[in-house]
C-alpha cells in the first residue's frame, strides 16, 4: 500500500499524539508548528521557561482524566512512565472511593495530576524522538491549498504558509486549536463546510499557581480532585499540580463586572482566603505563588461535525483537538479527547492507507458521537449553571433539574457517601464512559435520589456569599479619579 504524505499542524498534545501514532506505524509525519520554542529538557522547568504564545492557556490548571490515563497506558506507557518519574502524581479514585464497589474496567479511574507544559515537554520530546517525525518550528499556516477534480468535495494537495511556500500533502491534520486558519480559509476560498455548534461559557476563570514550601505538603483536603465547588456566584477549585505545585482557580459569571477586579492579587488574595476549603493552601508557611494571577475568559463550547451531508467536506483533511470540539476547560475533556482521538486517528489512517475518505468516515465512527455528546453535556452545565447564578427557578424532570444540575447538585455530593454511585459519576466525569450513559442507569439514579436527604449541608461561612465577595471587590477596588 502506498503511504501518505501526512502533514500536521500544530505540535499541541493532539498533533503530537497522531504524529507520535504514525510514526510508531512505521509513516512520516511532518509536524508544523507556528511557536519557535523548543521545551527545555526538563519538563520541571518548562512552565517557567517554555514560551507558547500561540496557546492563549498553555500555563492555565490542566487535569488529565482517567481516559487521558487508559490513552497513555495503551498507546505510550514510555510517556506516562517518564511523566511519573519527573514528578507528576497520580490520583486513585478506585482506592480511594469505589473501594469494594471497583469492577474490571476501572483500573483506569486515576488521574494524572502534572502542569500542561510538563506534560505537553515530555511529549513532545518522545515525539522529536522518533525518527520519522519532523517538527518545523515557527511554521505559520495561512491555508491549504486543493485539487478540485470534479467531484463534490475538493482534495487536499499542499498546506501554505505565511511566506506562500507550500507544502505538498495527501493528508493534513488541522490540529492547530481554536486559532486555526484552515477553516476560515477553506469557507473563504467557497467550500461548504458544517455548521458549528456554539454556546458560550458564561464564566471567566482567575486562577494563580503556587508552589509548597520545601518540607511541606499539601493540606488535608477532601473531594475527588481535590477542594471544589460551586457557591451562589463562584465555581472554586485546586488543580493540583507536578513537583509540589498547584493551581487555585476561581470561576465567576461574565455578567458581573465587578468581579473584573479579582484580576488584582491583593484583591484575588483576600477572596481566595474567604473559602475555609482553600484557606490553608494559600498561607505563607505553606506554600509561595509563583505566577500572577491569570484572567482567562471569552470562553466557547464549539462543536464542529466532522461530515457534511454523509461525506467530508475535504478529502484528506482531518481536524482533530479544539479544532474539532473544544469545552469549557473546566470539565477537563478537551486534552483528553484531543490525545485519545489523535492515536486513534493515526491507526485509522494506517488501516486505509489509500483511501481518505475511509478514513474520514471510520475517524467520525469512531469519534463524532461521543464528541457531541460532551459537547452538549457542557453546555447544557454551562447554560443550567449561569441560570442559577442569575436567580432563575430549577427546572427539568430530574428532582426538577436539568440532568446537568441534577449531576451537579445531587449526584457529585453523592458521590462522598456511596461508592456504586461514586463508580457510575466518576466514570461520566472521567470519560471512562459516554456522558449520555449516567442518565440511562435508572437504578443509579434513583440510588442518588434516596440519598439526597443525607447529603452533608456547608458548614456556616465555609464559602463566602455573593454579597460578601462584591464587598471585599467594593472596598480594595481604588474609587475612580475624579
């Protein structure tokens, strides 16, 4: 069979991993990447000292899932091995809190606790490893060019770049992120492409990594990634972190702008210190920040399908990672599918060597269902939870919620008391199954239903009001001159 003039774009986690899968195969690959840094050979020092101006959320908290795990352990147990020895940590939800509820298929209800850029270093430095692939840094795509041959779809010949040299392809993977070009370009140039999906976030994120005090560990915390929850206007969490750091993030709604100010250390400090669950993270004894604190907002649920009417759009022309779908980060699936689906994709392309839109059609097989069921599933919670912060009535068949705040409001609290309904979450959460899969266990369900009358209240000024936080936003927020 004849093989492929493959050409990537993007050398983030989801371009590494189908570049890492085809070369692993035995077929080239060329990575193009637009950042010119290379990581550092310690992937302990490339959150300090690896610039990726392209990835607006290259130092943003990361969780990597169990299914991020299992896609590791099955397609690069080198990486995940070397990620372990350099100092990231794993989470076991099984022996923690299915206890005797685990079942086979649950050895991978762990997660990797590690920053993006330790881990997107170590992958990418298995991936220059490997002697059929070639990565191009400061390589910036501008379009593809095609090969109209009379059929409906146009084919991929070459990818272009800013300096208009072009790069002959059989197949292109846009793995390039939310910035891509290749989509714009290609709708542009008067190729119908699908319809994305889009419903915004409403959130925007504030979040500062710190780092342990030499001796110390981590306080006493409880939950399943660690101190989390959602309050009457934030969404707080710790991202736990590689080498003895972590991330504290608060997520308020885009719609009050007074909460703009948490942006300010000082301001973000004092706010940070009014939950009793994070309190004990943040004390100079205990650990030192070692970032500012970083805004992220302007956030998007996107959902682009893969085929057009049956067929791609593009023969020879995959997107893979946000450029396919891309979630609220919160929810962590974003790297997780981006890694899983670009070995996949790279096995695909394997198996139909010759034939692209095979590969099109087994890709969105395998893939385009579970895609969109995250996506809405994120939406929905994005959607059913700025509702709330904004005063609106629950409503829905489940304990008169959405499902989206049924899961949020009484299956994750249940998780803490029973450990089969703690296998059936944690599954969802992890994306060990489909996210659809929890709403047709009726017999979980009702499990989580009896026991919502047990479910532990908050202790009294645990977490800060909403009227509390805009008081502490009131009186370190400078009066405007006059």
């Amino acid at each position: 069979m004849p093989k492929n003039n493959v050409v990537v774009i993007g050398a983030g986690p989801a371009g590494l991993a189908v570049g890492l899968s085809l070369a692993r195969r035995g077929r080239p690959v060329t990575i193009l990447e637009r950042d010119l840094e290379r990581p550092p050979d310690n992937p302990a020092d490339a959150f300090e000292h690896w610039a990726r101006p392209g990835v607006s959320h290259h130092r943003l908290p990361h969780s990597l899932l169990g299914r991020t795990r299992r896609t590791l352990r099955e397609y690069a147990p080198d990486v995940l091995e070397a990620m372990l020895h350099a100092g990231a940590w794993e989470n076991d939800f099984g022996a923690r809190l299915l206890r005797d509820a685990v079942a086979p298929g649950d050895e991978d209800l762990v997660a990797i606790h590690c920053r993006r850029p330790f881990f997107e270093a170590l992958l990418r430095r298995t991936a220059q490893d490997e002697p059929l692939v070639s990565i191009v840094s400061g390589a910036k795509v501008e379009g593809l060019t095609l090969q109209p041959d009379g059929t409906a779809a146009p084919r991929v010949a070459g990818v272009r770049l800013h300096d208009q040299t072009v790069l002959d392809a059989d197949v292109v993977v846009d793995a390039g992120g939310r910035r891509s070009p290749i989509r714009s370009s290609l709708k542009q140039a008067g190729v119908p492409m699908p319809t994305a999906q889009t419903e915004p976030c409403g959130l925007v994120y504030y979040c500062r990594y710190y780092r342990l005090a030499d001796g110390t560990d981590y306080p006493a915390w409880t939950g399943v990634f660690g101190p989390s929850g959602t309050t009457e206007c934030v969404r707080f969490s710790i991202f736990f972190g590689d080498n003895q750091t972590f991330a504290i993030v608060l997520g308020v709604p885009t719609s009050v702008h007074s909460f703009r100010a948490l942006a300010r250390e000082p301001i973000y400090t004092m706010a940070v210190s009014q939950f009793k669950a994070l309190a004990p993270f943040i004390h100079p004894t205990v650990a030192e920040p070692i970032t500012d604190v970083v805004a992220f907002g302007s956030l998007q649920n996107v959902f682009v399908p893969a085929l057009l009417n049956g067929a791609p759009p593009v023969r020879g022309l995959h997107f893979l990672g946000d450029a396919y779908c891309h979630t609220n980060p919160l929810f962590a699936f974003g790297l997780c599918l981006a890694l899983d689906y670009g070995f996949r994709l790279g096995h695909i392309i394997e198996e139909h060597p010759a034939d692209v839109v095979g590969q099109a059609l087994a890709f969105a097989e395998a893939t385009s269902m579970e895609a969109e069921q995250c996506f809405h599933a994120v939406a929905e919670e994005d959607r059913d939870r700025t509702l709330a912060w904004d005063g609106a009535p629950p409503s829905g068949p489940w304990l008169g919620r959405t499902f989206a705040g049924f899961v949020r409001q009484c299956a994750q609290p249940a998780v803490m008391l029973d450990p089969i309904v703690a296998r059936a979450v944690l599954r969802r959460t992890q994306l060990l199954d489909l996210p659809d899969d929890l709403m047709q266990q009726e017999a979980i369900l009702q499990r989580i239903i009896a026991l919502q009358s047990a479910l532990p209240k908050p202790a009294p000024g645990s977490v800060p009001s909403k009227d509390e936080l805009l008081e502490i936003v009131a009186k370190t927020t400078p009066a405007p001159a006059e």
